[in-house]
C-alpha cells in the first residue's frame, strides 16, 4: 500500500484501488471520503442535502457554547468551531500498513484555541484480502477549561441507552438502508458484524 500526500488531500492507495481519501484542509472538519472496498464500492456518502456536515468518517465534539459537529450554530448564542490542521508528525508511505499522524487545532470562529489533537489515521487489508482494516485515534489536550456536552438532537436507543451524534461518526451510502434500530441492512439482510 501506498499513502500520497497533496497539499489537500491524503490518498491511500492500494495497487490500483483507492480504498480512502482524509481531507485535511475542509474549512471545519477534516474527514474520510470516499471510503472504498477492495472492489471499489464506495461505502462512505459525504454533505448530502439533509445532513451537510455529515462528511464519511469524520469526529467533531460538541461544548457549551461552541458546535464542532454541525457546522453551524444550532442553539442560541451557540458558536461555531473548526478544526485546523497544523501539521503531519509523520507519514508511514508504504508498506502493508500506511498512515499519518496528525496535530490539528480546535478553534472557535473568533480564533480562541480550546484544544489541539494528536491523531492518527492508518489502513490495511483485512486478512481475508476482501476488506480494510481502518484504524482511528485521537488524543487531545484541553488549552482551557473545557467541557464536553451531548447534542439535543440525542435520543435514547431501544435498549434506553442514550444515543448521542458526536465523536467518530460516519455516514453511510443510502444504499445501505438503516433501519433505525443500529441494524445495516446489506441486500436485503440484516448484516453481522461478529
């Protein structure tokens, strides 16, 4: 596999499959998209029309006053915050696992940092050679006094769990068909995961 960077964009190549694309200079969130299957179907869907924040795999937070998720100000006197990237710390190019680190800072949208982050994003073949294997994590150290909120668009789940539309999220291609319930239906059935 093989990783290219741009002055945009991240590419993650795989021979001649283009498993994924990480877009670190969106104006709000850096995100994954498209994400891709060893047969090239792409998986991930990013800004539909209902849900232009939605951005294939992406992470954002939420705190009082500040919305990192939406993009935009959803609750009064609410502010919107970006996250800004700084740098790469480093690049693993080739090999059977390529990735990045990443410092990104989280800013409002009058300038004040409130956290910077440490992440890392990497992919690799599955070991049955069908699939990709993404790995994700982020570190982050607060600049202020901060705290995290859940979204009012929260709900709970059928088993009274709270369901909550922050952290690493993707959406999906419609093709997918959700059902509601946490259930992906994959050509009419029920998917597992185990």
């Amino acid at each position: 596999m093989d990783l290219v960077v741009t002055d945009r964009a991240v590419e993650f190549v795989d021979g001649g499959l283009r498993p994924g694309l990480y877009m670190y200079t969106d104006p709000f969130k850096p995100y994954l998209h498209p994400l891709r299957t060893p047969e090239g179907h792409t998986v991930s869907l990013a800004m539909p029309h209902d849900h232009p924040h939605h951005k294939g795999l992406m992470y954002a937070l939420r705190m009082p006053g500040v919305n990192f998720w939406e993009e935009r100000s959803t609750l009064p006197g609410e502010i919107v915050g970006r996250q800004v990237h700084e740098r790469f710390e480093h690049l693993v190019e080739s090999g059977e696992q390529v990735g990045f680190g990443e410092v990104l800072r989280w800013e409002t949208e009058t300038g004040e940092t409130l956290l910077r982050e440490r992440r890392e994003v990497a992919v690799r073949r599955g070991e049955d050679g069908k699939s990709y294997r993404w790995t994700w994590t982020a570190e982050l150290e607060p600049l202020s006094d901060v705290r995290l909120i859940k979204s009012q668009w929260s709900i709970p789940a059928a088993t009274g769990n709270p369901i909550n539309y922050h952290g690493l999220g993707i959406r999906l291609c419609r093709e997918f068909g959700c059902t509601g319930n946490n259930a992906i239906v994959l050509d009419g059935d029920v998917a597992s995961f185990d």
